[in-house]
C-alpha cells in the first residue's frame, strides 16, 4: 500500500502567517488522486483540495495545493482563526485508499 | 446536497461486535458509494471499505477483511442507511468511526460527524 508521511506534525504559526505542509508518498501517485482535508475535534471532516489543485466547493482561495509524483503541498497563504485544525492528505489512486497521518497547525 | 448522520457513542466490551448506522439524505447516490474511516487516538484516519448501495455491493481493505461487514438499506428514492459491523472488537479498535460520500475514483465528501466507539472490560 502507498504510504503517506506528513510534516512536520505540529506547525506553530500566528493569524496572518503562511502554512505550507508537507506530504509525501511512498510511491508516485497520479495527481488526480491526491486530496487534503481539514479537521477538528468534534466536527466532521472537511474537503479541502481534490486532484491536487482544485478547490473543494465554498473553499476560500487562500487554500491550494501544488506537487506532483511522489511529493504534495497543502499552503494556507493567510491563516485566519477558524483555520487551526488538523490537515491530512489522501491518495485514491491506488487500493488500498489511504491517509497521511495528519499536521497539526496551532495557535503559536 | 447529501447529508449523513451518525448515531452516537458506544461502549463494547472486547470480544463483542459493533454495528453503526449511517443515514444519508439529499441524494440519490447514483455512481456514488457510502465508505468508512475510523481514527484512533493519535492515530491517522484509516479506511475501511465501502459500499456501493444502489447494487448492494462492498468491497473491504484487506486488513479489515473478515471482520467488518457494510451493508445499506434504502429508505426512499433519495435517503438510504448503511451500516457499518465489525466483529472480535480488541482496544486497538477504539476510534472515532466516520462514514462519508465517495464519488467514483474521488475523495471523500461529505463526511457525517463520526462515532466515538470505545472498546473496553
């Protein structure tokens, strides 16, 4: 199965700064098939980016996502309050379906 | 747009089974499946298998295989339940258990708001 290592795990920043996480896969997966979702305690998860790039419905444009291969980034350009949360990566390109094991991005 | 919902938490002694409700509504699910994920405690999110409801057909990750049974009943043209049972529970399967949408070779979405099983004597 495609393994998914994030980093780092915990990302300490304050409101207005850039998030740039990291995930990278232990074999190359197709673009098409790398997603990132955000969670929080409680709450569902969310859609952020699917194929890489493209924005999930209603997601604001300081989101995106760029990589390809073996290595994908999630940035926040501006990180607002309601931003701190988990973010994991997932790839749907290859059977078994699998996750990255999250970035924690915290309140510095 | 397809909602879930999940039921609420549950306390299993080891040895015992779990069976989880998902209700869906909102959509008529045509091309879509209804798939699981659970998270441990510190843990990544772990898929389980899904469920293709309008064929009744599931397909499982090998390391649930034996285990875990999902299954979906429709209620009307657009709101089904799948149910999601896992046998022989052991601590390790202490997690929070989600269900979501899958669109064909997509990811997931949306997501219910997930079920805190815990696993203990």
């Amino acid at each position: 199965e495609i393994v998914l290592t994030q980093s780092p795990g915990t990302l300490s920043l304050s409101p207005g700064e850039r998030a740039t996480l990291s995930c990278r896969a232990s074999q190359s997966v197709r673009s098409t098939y790398l997603a990132w979702y955000q969670h929080k305690p409680g709450q569902a998860p969310r859609l952020l980016i699917h194929s890489t790039s493209s924005r999930a419905t209603g997601i604001p444009d300081r989101f995106s996502g760029s990589g390809s291969g073996t290595d994908f980034t999630l940035t926040i350009s501006r990180l607002e309050p309601e931003d701190f949360a988990v973010y994991s990566c997932q790839q749907y390109d290859t059977s078994p379906i699998t996750f990255g094991g999250g970035t924690k991005v915290e309140i510095k | 747009q397809v909602q879930l919902v999940q039921s609420g938490a549950e306390v299993k002694k080891p040895g015992s089974s779990v069976k989880l409700p998902c209700k869906t509504s909102g959509g008529a699910l045509r091309g879509y499946s209804i798939t699981w994920v659970r998270q441990a405690p510190g843990q990544g999110l772990e898929w389980m298998g899904r469920i293709f409801p309008l064929v009744g057909v599931a397909d499982y990750a090998q390391k649930f295989q034996g285990r875990v049974t999902i299954s979906a009943d429709r209620s009307t043209s657009t709101a089904y339940i799948a149910y999601m049972e896992l046998s022989s529970l052991r601590s390790e399967d202490t997690a929070v258990y989600y269900c979501a949408i899958e669109a064909a070779a997509g990811p997931f979405d949306p997501w219910g708001q997930g079920t805190l099983v815990t696993v203990s004597s």
